[in-house]
C-alpha cells in the first residue's frame, strides 16, 4: 500500500498536539458526528533528528540505566514518538487519541545507536480492528541512518468502548496469575508521570495528577508504559549487538504505587513481569532476545 508523505519541518512538541487532539474530540462531540473508522494512508516523516545530550543524561538518570556511547532503546522511542503521536492527533486520525489505553509494543532494536548519530523517522498507523473492549490500532515508528533502518517499534492502543465493526465476544478469563521470584521492588511516587514528562515532553494528562487522570476515566493518574518499560530494559537489555524486546501491560500502575518485579533468564531470552503483590495483579511483562 501506499501512503501519502507528510513532511514536517521538526519534531512536534507533544503538549501542542494533545492540545490539537482536545479540539478535535471536542469538535467532534459538538458535531455528533466522528465518520467512518477508516486509517488515512499517510505517514508522518522528519529528517534530521538527534540526541539532546542533558535529555539523555535526565533519562538515564530517572530509570537507572547505564551512562554510555549508544542511546537505550526506550530513549529512541522518547524521540521519535511525538512524530508518530503527530499521526494521530491529526483531524484524519479516526479515534480519539485522548483516553486512549497503551496495549503493548514490539521492538526492533537492529544495532547499536551512537549517541552523535542522525536519525530520519517515518510513522504510520495500521491493522485497525476490532477488540473486546473497543478498537485496537498500530502505530509504527522507524528510524533510519543514512538509509539504514536501524530501530523499528510497533506501539499498539485501544480506542474504548469504539467498536469499527460488529462488537466481538469476550474472550474467557486469563489464567490466573503466579508471582515469580522477586528480585527487585520500585516505589514510584506520585510525581513519577510528571517526572517522565519533563524528561520526554509526554504530557498526557491521565499522567499528570489525580483531576485530569479522573477527567478522563481513570481512578488516580498512571505510570506511562514506557517508563515502567525503560527501568525494566535498564536491568535486561544488552549493551552491545542487536536485539528485539517487547512488553504487554495488563493493569496501570496507579501512583504513588509500589511495582514488585522479576527477572527470568535463558540462554535464548530474558523475561520480565512486574506485579502489584498486595493485589497480586499482574501490570506487565515482556521480555528481550539478542537478534
């Protein structure tokens, strides 16, 4: 398929697009009207984009990985979101972005990124479709090198209660969930969303505090994924080579919270779950595999 290029002139702020994105859901709730749930064939396209050293450094320091010459994976998806966001937060973008829940990613880390390297990003979305709960969609973000793609991440999210289709039926309880060995505990403070924020611009509100979390049908405001994703490659990523990680959250972590976490290895991968061990719910687990 082919799809219509959008060249922006530099990485959006994110604040403006969430802004962007209010409008349109508001404008669509005075119209009564959101059209037919179909993807607009685009992607979204910036040359010329590279590592702000003290963002670096801020983000190595708030989920504890290791200071060194390549950029952690997590970081590369920090930098290069705000032009996949800029997708969704378009006018075309058929579902609301605001509200909308993190499912999982999949990554595709192919080598080492050095730090003073220039990254050309591209982002699209894809596979709309049907979930228990409303309408799932892909977002895809990838990142090239003087024509090598070097980084290629699938974000995955559901519009609630937006069904493109017939509504399926619910799939039958997950299997009940046994904690494994602990070997390490977060405590994660009320701030930490705003934490993040500062350090990658993602301003999202259910984030940010208790009222804007509760404006938008959360108990209290959440961890992002993609810091609870960031401290637990900080622990399991390799350091050199190629790999490929992912991770599904199945619970927010509400804040201030505590995340019990649990790292398993093989010889082929290394697994990670991270837990709630007053409730014994399951927030995430995912794991990494040299490529």
């Amino acid at each position: 398929m082919s799809r219509r290029e959008v060249r922006l002139a530099a990485v959006p702020a994110l604040p403006r697009l969430y802004a962007e994105a209010l409008g349109n859901q508001v404008r669509t709730k005075l119209t009564g009207s959101s059209g037919s749930l179909v993807l607009p064939e685009v992607e979204h396209c910036v040359t010329g984009v590279r590592a702000e050293l003290p963002r670096l450094e801020a983000y190595q320091q708030l989920v504890g990985d290791t200071v060194r010459g390549t950029l952690p994976s997590v970081f590369v998806h920090g930098t290069v979101f705000p032009v996949a966001m800029s997708v969704l937060a378009a006018r075309d973008f058929p579902l609301p972005l605001l509200g909308m829940v993190h499912l999982s990613n999949q990554v595709e880390h192919l080598r080492p990124i050095r730090v003073d390297e220039t990254l050309d990003v591209r982002a699209w979305a894809e596979k709309l479709r049907d979930h228990p709960a409303g309408t799932a969609v892909d977002v895809v973000c990838e990142a090239s090198v003087g024509g090598e793609v070097v980084w290629v991440g699938t974000s995955t999210y559901l519009a609630k209660g937006i069904w493109a289709g017939q509504r399926p039926e619910r799939r039958g309880d997950r299997p009940e969930f046994v904690a494994p060995v602990q070997t390490g505990a977060w405590r994660l403070g009320a701030g930490a969303g705003r934490d993040y924020a500062a350090v990658l611009g993602d301003y999202n509100p259910i984030h940010l505090g208790a009222l804007p979390a509760k404006a938008l049908g959360m108990k209290r405001q959440i961890a992002h994924g993609m810091f609870l994703a960031g401290k637990a490659l900080a622990q399991t990523a390799p350091r050199d080579g190629g790999y490929h990680w992912d991770i599904v959250f199945e619970a927010p972590v509400l804040l201030p919270s505590t995340v019990s976490f649990g790292v398993a290895s093989t010889r082929k991968l290394m697994s990670f779950q991270g837990w709630n061990a007053r409730s014994g719910r399951r927030h995430f687990h995912g794991a990494v595999r040299p490529l």
